[in-house]
C-alpha cells in the first residue's frame, strides 16, 4: 500500500511542476508581446529629436550634460534634484573635437 502512495506522490509533484512551468511561460509570453506591441515613453512621440552628445562628471552625482534637440545643443548642469539650464553652442562648436 506504501507503494501506491508513493508513486501518487511523485505524479502529483511532477504535474505540479509542469503546470508551473506551463504559467510561466504563459506570463513571460504575454509580457514580451505587451512590450513589443503596445507604446511605453522609451518612444519617439511628435518631431522632437532629443539625443544625448556628452557629459563632463563633477561628482558621482553632479555632471554637466551636452544635449541636441532639433540639430540645436544646450548645455545643462545636472544635480539630483535640478536640471539647469546653462547656454546654448553656436553651431559650430564641437565638444568631440577636444
């Protein structure tokens, strides 16, 4: 009799465990179409073109950021709790150059 209930056991952990695996896979499935198909905020939304062109580190926390957005660069000074605004380059000035 000690058998039987041990052979019930083991095929109810192992249907147990595929029915896991089966949700699993099932939920990774439904995020990664969720990601793909629907819009998060990482898109572009409208003309605004904003791209990053460098950053000179203060401190670990504080750094001054190069920014083009539109084909214009701005400069900012970038804090934990600000964002600054500091000039804007003419178009000529090229930070890579240095």
């Amino acid at each position: 009799m000690e058998g039987i209930v041990d052979v019930s056991l083991v095929g109810t952990i192992l249907k147990t465990v595929i029915m896991l695996a089966v949700v699993l896979a099932c939920m990774i499935g439904l995020l990664y179409a969720m990601r793909r198909l629907l819009p998060l905020g990482n898109r572009h939304q409208g003309s605004l073109d904003i791209q990053r062109v460098g950053a000179f580190y203060l401190s670990p926390k504080e750094r001054i950021e190069v920014m083009d957005i539109s084909g214009e660069r701005i400069v900012l000074g970038v804090s934990p709790g600000r964002i600054n605004y500091i000039t804007t380059l003419k178009v000529g000035n090229d930070i890579s150059e240095t």
